[in-house]
C-alpha cells in the first residue's frame, strides 16, 4: 500500500490508459503500471489469446482492463480500434503507441511488402491514433500521449538486416519528437503532452 500522499502525488484513478502493444513485453510492463497505479486500461493487441491473458493477468491484480484485437497495419482496423477502445472505459487520457513490428530481411531480400508492413505499424498508427485521440483529450482539457521508438533511433547494430529497422526507429523517433511542436502550435492552450521514449518497442 502507498502513503495516502503518495497516492494522491502518483495515483491514475479515474483515468483510463489505452496501450497498443500491451499484451506483450514492454507494452504490457506499461499496461501493468498504469493499472496497478489506478487507471483503467485498455490493450490494443493482434493476437486475442494474449490479450486475453494479459487482461486476465491485470484483473488478477485488482486492475481494471478490457482489450481490442485489431492488425494496426490495416488502416480501416486500426480506425475501428480506436473506436471500440473507448467502449469499456470512456474515452482515453492517456495513449502508448508501443506497438511495433521488426522485420529484419537482408538488404536483397527485403520487399515492398516488409517496407510497408513495418511502416504502417510502427508509424501510421501512433500517427492516426494520435490523431483520433489526441484532439478530444485536447477538448477535455487534459491528455498524455507517449510514442515509444527502438533504441536504433540512436544506436547503430551491426547485424544483418538491420537497414529496415533503422529506418523505422529513426522515422518514430523524428515523428515523436515533432508531435510536441506540433501539438502547440494547433493546440496552443490545451495541456496535452507528447513523450518520446527510445526503446525496443513491443511486437
């Protein structure tokens, strides 16, 4: 249990999270936080078998949770999604675009396909979901959106098929750092926040 002023400085209750990427690894680390701080939280996932265990993980914890399985590659998906999300809870104050797909073909080898795949998950949806969410948190007068990026935004590796994943982490990188600026100058008065993490996102 916190100290009562601990709660009142870091409790979330009354707040609901929406986590893409949160039934695995560093999505769902940041799934289990949120809820175990108090907020209601919503995973965004593939695969409806890991949702289902990642949710039931949370409820075990005393968390509130519900899930939508959904391809955040396909854009009319991904559109429903954001939709069905605010369903369990309420509309989202916070967003994690942690999300992300690492494709890793050599350079001959790398397709059409692989290129749009890993752009359309890693960078169209924090985009488009920041997009649907970010102006009615706007509205509300309150929001938090974090955009997590691969540590190869900052860091080259030296291993075969690596091009496509420094191409993508760069362009995550570039786009979260950019969607502060661009939060104040179409938002100026709201005080809605833009994070940008570089780390290795969640498949």
């Amino acid at each position: 249990m916190m100290p009562d002023y601990m709660e009142e400085l870091y409790s979330l209750r009354g707040l609901v999270a929406v986590v893409t990427g949160g039934s695995s690894g560093i999505g769902q680390a940041i799934a289990t936080a949120l809820g175990r701080a108090g907020a209601s939280v919503v995973l965004v996932a593939r695969t409806g078998r890991a949702l289902d265990e990642a949710v039931a993980g949370l409820r075990q914890l005393g968390c509130r949770a519900d899930r939508v399985a959904a391809d955040l590659g396909d854009r009319a998906a991904l559109q429903r999604a954001a939709e069905l999300a605010t369903r369990p809870f309420g509309e989202p104050d916070v967003l994690v675009n942690a999300a992300g797909v690492n494709l890793r073909p050599p350079l001959e080898a790398l397709s059409a396909e692989d290129w749009d795949r890993t752009m359309a998950v890693n960078l169209d949806a924090p985009f488009l979901l920041g997009q649907a969410y970010g102006p009615r948190m706007a509205g509300r007068g309150f929001g938090r959106i974090i955009n997590l990026a691969s540590q190869q935004a900052v860091r080259a590796v030296d291993e075969p098929g690596q091009q496509l994943s420094g191409v993508h982490a760069d362009g995550s990188a570039a786009f979260a750092a950019a969607s502060p600026v661009d939060a104040r100058t179409a938002m100026p008065r709201a005080p809605i926040t833009f994070s940008a993490s570089s780390l290795a996102g969640a498949r």
